[in-house]
C-alpha cells in the first residue's frame, strides 16, 4: 500500500511495481494484483479522499487474509494518487497507471474528473469503479465505468421529495459548476417542480470562485422575491457544492436575509471535516437548519458496516459516509472477480462481464452491489446529517433517512 502524490514520482513507481497485464494465456497474472486508488487527498472534498483511502487500505488486509485463508495465489496491492480534485491530475495518473499495465482503478471520486478521463478508456485495459460520481451524463451503457453510488436522479428525487414534504413550495437553486453538482442541480429541480413547487436554478458558480459576493447577491434578490408569494417559511436555497460551500456561508452569515430561509446541500459537503472545523460556516449551517443527503447506510446490513466505520475512523478521524464503504465492496467485487476469473481475464470485455455478474451477486456493507444497465448502482436509500453544537464542539448528526 502507498500514496503518491506526485505525478513524476507515481509514473516512475509504476514502471517498477505496476501489474502486467500482457500475457499470451487469458487467465495467466502475477500473484499481485495491483489496485490504483484516484482520490482527493489535499484538495476540495478531502473526506471523502482520505477515508476511500482507508477503505482501500482496510479492504486489502482484509482480502489478502481471505485469500491466505483459502490458500488463494493471488494478493491485492493498492496505490493511492492524489488528484486534488483536479481532472488534469486525474487524467495523468490514469494514463501513467493503465499505460504501464493497471486493470483496476478506484475512483476518481468526482463527476468532473471521470468525465475527463473517460475518452482515455477507449483501448485501455482497464475497468474504472467510482465511488462518488453521480452524473446523469456519465450513464453510458458498455464503457469500462461502474459506479458504486446510485446517480443523481436518484438523490435528486429523494431529496426534492424531502424538501417539498418540509413544506418548502419556492426553491432557489445553485451549484459549483462541474458535472456532479449541475447534474444534481438539474435533477432535484426537476423532481422539485413536478412535486408542485417552483424553482429559480441560479447559473452555477465557477471551480475556482472564492469570493460568492455575485452569487449571495443574485440568491437574496430570489429570495426576496420568492417570500414575497410564499412567505420565508415555505423559501429554501439548494445548493450543490464542495468543501467551497464553507467560504459561501461565511459571507451569507454577514446578511440576515440569506439566514432567513432553509439551505439544504448535497452529497459532496456531507460530513464534511471542513465546514464543521469553520465556526462561522458551521453557526451559518445551524441558523439555517442546514442538512444534507449522502448515500445511505441500511440498518439491515449494520453489522457489517458499523465496525468498518469505526475502523476507517480509527485511521482518519473522520466519519465515513456510504461512499466511501461502497469503496470496501467495490475491492470486495474485485477480489471476487479475481476469485472467480481464476485472474484477472486478459479481454477487457470478459472482465466487465465477469466484474458486472459478481457485482450483481455480491452483497455488502452498503447492502446488495447489483447495477443497472449503465453499469451504476441500481438502488439507493439516503441519509441525512445536520450540523450541531456540543459545547464548543461542532459535528455531524444523522437527522433523517429516505428512500
């Protein structure tokens, strides 16, 4: 297991380490089977970054003793790439590691980063699973991409109907302008006005702003104007955005109006370690009754993934949300595949096969990893998590659950 950080340093580790995939029989592989992990480990949306990389880590113990247990040749070796959250840093470590002979890819995490690096699978050797990307837009039948994680019309759907049944009837919408987040914007507007309720989407905010003056300002007029027909009781703000969000609601925090009405966020700021490390985003968050949807963890399956929770904690501190345990099941069904492949099959064709077949027989820690057509999670249940004060302690609270 190693982390990298640097992309001339990772290609050079590569050349050394990396796994064959060049062998005249099917079936013939070396013993270890590398796994490269695309994860943020520094940039926006660390958490979910930091803890795939622990799930990672944890999962190849974890499998490596199975495979011991039952006298198994093969062992998995994992390898983590710092991507920043960059789609450039994506793209290059993904193209150092299949070139050199990688078949599995954990992430990346985000919708923008696998939508870059998808035109680079084409004649690539490799299967890419992500455990975070959510992108209507990616849910391309017969590509060599799955994703743990059901995509955003799911989540749109869910938390649209849990926003309206709040008694929400005018919605302001707005999110960082990537492929995740406008997905979601679009799909929980959408879901949102067939419920009955009237939504004003506001253009999403570049990758790169950190001063939300222009986006505050156009967000109070929507306000304003919405309180006017509905009263500030039935107003809310959607907001679909990254660890950034923490910079917008400290400027919010500064006018009264913005706090006047509800803010809901998406999957990519729950749990966030940043937000909750800021006391004046996080007093922002409590003021406006702030909550999130992220992935849900079913009770049914609570005793497989409780005590990964813990584990994964133990190495971060951070609390894991179901995207990054889907990333334990993920190199579970990869550790099948192998089982059952006898290898890793040579043809890309017959290990998407083989990889889809056991991923539709595999249950899990996040419950049964069966995918739909589009090669993405079929179902999908969601918690959400609100942000609360405990003495001068903030943190993360579980404050609900749909389907």
């Amino acid at each position: 297991m190693t982390f990298l950080k640097n992309l001339s340093l990772a290609g050079s580790l590569f050349v050394i380490s990396s796994l064959s995939g060049c062998s005249v029989q099917d079936h013939l592989q070396p013993a270890t089977i590398e796994i490269a992990g695309l994860s943020s480990l520094t940039g926006n949306w660390s958490s979910l970054g930091n803890t795939t990389a622990a799930a990672m880590e944890i999962a190849e113990e974890d499998i490596n003793a199975y495979f011991q247990g039952k006298g198994s040749p093969y062992r998995l070796s994992m390898t983590t790439y710092d991507t920043k959250l960059d789609a450039s840093l994506a793209t290059g470590f993904f193209t150092t590691a299949a070139d050199a002979g990688h078949r599995f890819f954990i992430g990346p995490q985000s919708s923008a980063e696998l939508a870059a690096i998808l035109p680079l699978t084409a004649g690539r050797n490799a299967i890419v699973i992500s455990q975070g990307s959510t992108a209507g837009s990616l849910a391309i039948a017969g590509d060599p991409v799955f994703r743990f994680c059901p995509a955003d019309k799911i989540e749109g759907a869910a938390i649209a109907k849990t926003i309206f049944d709040q008694g929400i009837r005018g919605l302001i919408t707005i999110a960082r302008d990537d492929a995740g987040n406008k997905g979601l914007q679009n799909a929980t507007g959408a879901s949102f006005t067939t419920a009955g309720g009237e939504v004003q989407a506001l253009t999403p905010y570049g990758t790169s702003v950190t001063d939300f003056s222009a986006q505050i300002a156009a967000i109070k007029a929507q306000i304003t104007a919405l309180t006017t027909t509905y009263g500030a009781a039935k107003v809310a703000v959607y907001l679909a955005s990254f660890d950034e969000c923490v910079n917008l609601f400290k400027q919010a925090a500064a006018d009264p109006v913005l706090s006047s009405v509800r803010w809901f966020g998406a999957d990519g700021v729950a749990l966030s370690a940043a937000l909750i490390a800021d006391a004046d985003a996080a007093d922002f968050a409590i003021a406006t009754q702030f909550f999130t949807p992220t992935y849900g963890l079913s009770d049914t399956y609570k005793s497989a993934w409780e005590p990964l929770i813990a584990r994964i904690k133990t190495k971060t501190g951070i609390d894991p949300d179901a995207f990054g345990i889907a990333v334990y099941d993920a190199m579970w069904v990869i550790a099948k595949t192998i089982e059952a492949g006898n290898g890793v099959p040579a043809n890309l064709d017959d290990l998407e096969s083989l990889f889809t077949t056991q991923a539709n027989a595999y249950t899990g820690a996040t419950g049964p990893t069966t995918l739909d057509t589009y090669g993405d999670r079929a179902t999908g249940s969601f918690d959400y998590f609100g942000i609360e004060k405990a003495g001068s302690v903030y943190q993360w609270k579980l404050v609900g659950k749909s389907n």
